[in-house]
C-alpha cells in the first residue's frame, strides 16, 4: 500500500470513529473502528466496525445504511480530501467469535 493510501485510510478511520462514537451512543455497547481500506483510486472505501457488548439487531441495519452518509458529510466538510470515497461499513466478527471460543474452552475445563 502506497504512503497516500495509508494516510487516507488513517484520515478515515479516525474521523470514522470520531463520527460514531457521537452518533451512535448506547449503553452497554462499544463501536471501535478496526480498519479501513481504500482503493487505488481513492474512489471507494470499506470500513470494518467491530461491536462489542448486547447488540441490538436493528443496530447493524441502521449503522450499514446510516452511518456511510453521515460520516461522507462530516469528511466532505471537515478534510481537505478533493473528493470522499465511497463508503461502505462491513462488521469485524472476530472479537466476538475469540469470545464464544474462550467460553467454550473454560466451560470444557
């Protein structure tokens, strides 16, 4: 990944969290950005989330059609990118199967 592509996605995924983490505040749940990955053309982007504690179902659908759009508006007025990509938020399991595994592991014991 060339230098401009990791700025940008180190731009995106800290004006990403900064947005989430305004917008959607709920008890006992915690949105972290895990990463952010941007194409050559800086035309589109995929931002990973990863939700930890109860999640509520209608959570994920409100963040997968919400969110893109409320943080494209925040970057488009607050950086000096020439355009915003395309965004677009996919859900980073893995902490939550790391869990499950680990209480399975302990409960076999």
């Amino acid at each position: 990944m060339s230098r401009r592509l990791e700025k940008v996605a180190a731009l995106l995924q800290q004006q990403a969290a900064e947005v989430l983490s305004r917008e959607f505040v709920t008890k006992n749940i915690a949105l972290s950005v895990v990463r952010v990955d941007v194409s050559p053309d800086l035309k589109n982007a995929r931002v990973y989330l990863s939700i930890i504690g109860d999640e509520p179902v209608e959570l994920r659908a409100r963040l997968e059609k919400v969110a893109p759009g409320l943080i494209a508006e925040y970057l488009s007025r607050k950086t000096d990118l020439r355009s915003v990509p395309h965004l677009r938020i996919l859900f980073d399991d893995s902490s939550a199967y790391a869990h499950r595994i680990s209480t399975l592991i302990d409960s076999a014991e």
